[in-house]
C-alpha cells in the first residue's frame, strides 16, 4: 500500500481513530495521506466537530506522511432523509449554502489518489457550482416530482430535539443544532473551483442531481 484514503466517522472518539490509523499507516510503509475532514476545521470552528477535524488535520500535517486534506461543503446526499411528505427540513435556517454532491467528492478524492504527487501539502474544500437556499432546494424537488414540497425552516433547539426523537444519539444531534446555527449565519454561503481543478469539469447543480434521485425523493 503506498497511498490512504483516511476516512473517520464523525463522532468524539473521532480524534483517537484517526491517530491509531495515522499510527499505523506510519508503520506500513505509506507514501501519501489524503484525509477527509471537514468544511471550516479550525480551532475556532462553530461546530465541535469541526474542531475535532482540526485536530487530526494538524497530526496528520505533523506526521511526516505526504499529505492532501479534503474539507469537503455541506453534502446535496444529507437531503436525502430531509424530506418528509410534502415538508423539506435543513440545516441552513435562511442562509445560502454552496451545497456539493457526494459523488463529485468521491471524483476529487479518486482523482488525488491517482496523482498524489500532484496535490501533495494541499487543503480544498469541495463546493457545488452554486450556492443555494433550502426553499430554492424545495422549489426543486418540486418541479423535478410536479407535486408540492414546502421548505420547513426550525430553529437549531427544534432540529436537534426533532433529531432526538427519531433516535440520532444526543452528541450527534448536538452538533448538527451547532451546524444550524453556523449555516444560518451564512457561514457555507461560498463556492469555489476546487473540484474543477482537480477533476477537470464542473461539479454537479442540485438540479442534476435531484434529477439523479428523483425516484427516492418521490418515495419519502
């Protein structure tokens, strides 16, 4: 093995995982890391886990590896199990958000895997082409189904006791009701050329791929 693709889940033991996996890869032998994180780690970042992201980003970046990090913008994927009937729930609150499909992550990841040499000491964060509200996503859905679908918007204590009861642990819901109130500070509100750059084509619209999973938001 002479390339990682580092992937954590996210979570408080997240920081320990990562280290044992560093560890080890330290004692195989390998070449080049490129790790997952997460969009906006720092030490001050809003959400716990995206400080957690900074620490392991900062070990990794201290290991001696050859590295590339992937700070990845909010996933089109995590909208998926967001509607429900004819409601849309988010984590934006009323802020724009340059959401990025999962698949275009995948493209970048696979592409730095394939060359890392040429992406080596670098940090992007992958975005969509557009950075879009959430009643523009159900407007979306909307047309793609031709049924109704109306943006339900909740404040960060309503997503996380509405998370609670349909039985995400409460660390995890926590953190999403910090990542509503970082969405809706505007704090995702960007987008950049990252995934063109390492792929070579532009990344997907929301439209596309509301197209793409037009079958499963019609089963919901």
């Amino acid at each position: 093995m002479t390339t990682l693709w580092l992937l954590m889940p996210m979570g408080p033991l997240a920081p320990s995982q990562s280290m044992n996996a560093v560890w080890a890869a330290r004692q195989a032998g390998v070449r080049h890391i490129v790790r997952l994180s997460a969009i906006g780690a720092a030490h001050d970042a809003p959400t716990r886990n995206g400080r957690l992201h900074a620490l392991s980003d900062a070990e990794l970046q201290e290991s001696g590896i050859p590295w590339t990090i992937l700070r990845p913008s909010h996933f089109m994927q995590n909208l998926l199990g967001a509607k429900a009937g004819e409601h849309l729930y988010g984590l934006f609150g009323d802020a724009r958000v340059g959401l990025i499909d999962a698949r275009d992550i995948a493209a970048a990841g696979a592409a730095i895997l394939a060359a890392p040499q040429q992406h080596e000491s670098m940090i992007y964060t992958p975005t969509g082409p557009e950075s879009i509200m959430l009643d523009q996503a159900a407007d979306e859905i909307a047309r793609t189904l031709g049924q109704p679908v109306r943006y339900v918007p909740q404040r960060p204590e309503q997503t996380r006791d509405g998370l609670l009861q349909v039985g995400l642990d409460q660390w995890s819901a926590e953190v999403l009701a910090e990542y509503r109130v970082a969405y809706g500070s505007g704090w995702g509100d960007f987008t950049n050329d990252h995934v063109e750059r390492i792929v070579g084509r532009q990344p997907r619209t929301f439209a596309e791929f509301v197209h793409d999973h037009r079958e499963h938001f019609a089963s919901v």
